[in-house]
C-alpha cells in the first residue's frame, strides 16, 4: 500500500522454519511525504526534487538549548531541517556553548569526528549531530562512567522516582501530599561496555558514580544484575514510573530481530 492504494502483492508459500526476501519497486512522483504499508509494517518517506536532500543538523546533551552554528559561513540555530542541492557543506559547531544553567563543550560528531569544523557530503538524506559534554553548572542527575579498557565512558544519568519534595497533587484540605517514594533507577549494560581490570580472581569492574552539576543526591546502595537470556535475544528493564510504580525494575527479552522502527517521532514543548 502507498498512500492507502494497493500498488502491488505477492503470494509465498513457506516450509515451516524457512524464510525468504520480498521485495516491492514502485515509484512515485508527486513531491512531498509518503506513506508505504506492507501488512503491519509501515514508515514515511518523501519525495524531493532531483538533485536535492534533506540536511538536519542538532545538538546533544546538556540540555535541549539551541545551539548556533555556521554553514558555509551562514550563521544558523539548530535543531536545522533545510532542503539543500547535493553537495559538500562545510559545518562548523561552537566549541562552547553557554546555556544560561551551565557550560558544555563539543565533543564529536555522530561519525565520530572530533574535529568542531567538519565537511559533509549530501548525496541523500544527512543528520549531522553535534554532542556536547559538560563542564559545569547545569542541573542533573548523578552520572555513570564506565572503564572501557583505556579510559573512563560516559553511559548515562542515573534518575529514580525517589526525589526529595516531589509534588504529587493537593488534597482538599489544600495540603501538598508527596510522590515517589522508589529510589531505585536501572542502567542497561552491554557487554560491549564492560572491560575488566586486572587478571583472574583479581578482575573487577571499575564504575564512577558521581554528581557532578549543582545538585544534591544522596546513595545508599548499588548492584549489578547479570540477566540469562537467549541467543537472538535482548534484554532491557522499565524506566523508573512516577505514576504506577508496580511497573520499576521489570525485566524484559526481546527478539534482535522483533524491533520495529518507530513510523514517526515529534517533539513537543
């Protein structure tokens, strides 16, 4: 289906445990967006004139602050969605970026250049991300690095539902009655991540945990949870719930090749 019209259909037939590449071409001409649907499966795509791509260009971390680039010497904010003839662009990033709440730093590109200034080429769509570390300020949760064998990681900021004074409604006598009250949070692993230091019996892994803006936080405990599953399979654990707490720390196994890709994404303010 494209558009909600029937362009084509095959019929296949299966011997139990065996599985096989379909394959649909079709074109379309009218420029704008699209939809195609095979069964259950669906995902946009749009149409734009000959010779011309999509560009997008953000940032990461430290905050949802625009940031201010330059493409070819034009001074832009991100987030930047531009249609764009092929072509080299060169983009630069700031190296510092102020945000009011706290500084960061460029760090690389998602290509993995560490380079601020970087030349692309746009032969179909491109999204340029530029991430960004912090070095102080910015209120945040307490953040996890890892050794990866030469050197400490960042892997996440670590939240829970166990905030201090979390407002949860006010009752009809007009007192505040408090949230939370499950201070645990889960932070997935991949084996990938974790290299050992030392030899034998001696070996261990080394973790950081600390706050390092303008926030307090306070740690009781912490453990590692080594998860069995099988192969083909991944593993990952809920979010910490402000609303339905029953739902922390569930543990769930998921098919490698069962993920879906999301049909579209928007962000709200």
């Amino acid at each position: 289906m494209v558009d909600g019209q029937l362009v084509n259909s095959k019929r296949i037939e299966l011997a139990a445990g065996a599985s096989t590449i379909v394959e649909f071409t079709f074109n379309v001409t009218t420029e704008g967006k699209h939809s195609a649907k095979i069964d259950s499966l669906s995902a946009p795509f749009v149409i734009v004139p000959t010779g011309y791509h999509t560009l997008v260009v953000t940032r990461s971390g430290g905050g949802s602050k625009p940031m201010t680039f330059t493409l070819d010497g034009v001074t832009l904010n991100s987030p930047y969605t531009a249609l764009l003839p092929v072509g080299k662009y060169t983009i630069s990033a700031p190296e510092i970026v102020n945000l009011g709440t706290g500084v960061v730093g460029f760090d690389y590109w998602n290509d993995g250049s560490k380079s601020s200034t970087i030349t692309v080429d746009l032969q179909g769509r491109l999204i340029v991300v530029a991430t960004y570390y912090i070095i102080s300020g910015y209120a945040s949760c307490p953040s996890l690095f890892i050794w990866n064998g030469t050197d400490y990681v960042h892997v996440s900021e670590v939240s829970n539902a166990g905030w201090l004074g979390y407002m949860d409604y006010i009752n009809e006598k007009g007192e505040i009655v408090y949230g939370g009250g499950n201070p645990w949070d889960f932070v997935k692993l991949d084996k990938n991540q974790l290299t050992p230091r030392g030899t034998g019996s001696d070996a261990y892994y080394d973790m950081i945990l600390f706050q390092q803006w303008d926030e307090l936080f306070y740690l009781d405990a912490t453990y590692m949870m080594v998860v069995d599953h099988p192969v083909g399979t991944d593993v990952y654990t809920t979010m910490p719930n402000y609303v339905n707490q029953a739902f922390n720390g569930q543990i769930y196994s998921v098919s490698k090749n069962g993920l879906l890709t999301p049909i579209s994404a928007t962000k709200k303010r």
